[in-house]
C-alpha cells in the first residue's frame, strides 16, 4: 500500500490521518510530498474549480499557486511510478 501525503494539507485534519495510517497493514509505504495541498491532488487551481465552497477548501485551494499545484501533480507521478516498479519489480 502507497500512501501520499500533502504536507500543506488544509482539508484532512490530524485526526483523519492518524485515522487512516491506523487502518493500514504494517509495511505500507508514506510519501509526503513538499510544497503539497489536498486539492491539488484533484485538479483543483482555483477556488472557481471547487465543487464545494467550503473554508477548508477554500484556504486548501488558495495555499499553493499553481506551479506548485503543477510540481505536486508531477511528482505524485513520479511517486506512484517508482512504488509500482518496486511492486512489479522487487
């Protein structure tokens, strides 16, 4: 199991991570990408691109620019890429 984290994170609480790094199996594997938000994950650049218009998403929204969006895009990439070599790969 890959688990890629945002380090600036406005929508997940402490509480949910925890929550979730609780429910997975020992030797999951964490990456926490820099410069990173959680909406960033879905494409998200401005607050016009957001579904719900709720505080939490909007201060996610608007804490990155979107070149740092874009490098977080790329690098999940990356991250996902290498983790499935490693699977297929050994």
């Amino acid at each position: 199991v890959l688990l890629v984290e945002a380090d600036n994170d406005k929508v997940r609480t402490q509480d949910k991570a925890n929550d979730t790094k609780a429910r997975l199996k020992d030797g999951y594997v964490s990456k926490v990408l820099k410069e990173a938000n959680h909406t960033a994950f879905a494409q998200i650049d401005v607050e016009d691109d957001l579904p719900i218009k709720l505080p939490n998403f909007i201060d996610d929204v608007n804490a990155t620019t979107i070149e740092q969006k874009n490098a977080q895009r790329t690098e999940t990439c990356t991250v996902v890429l290498a983790f499935l070599r490693s699977v297929v790969l050994g």
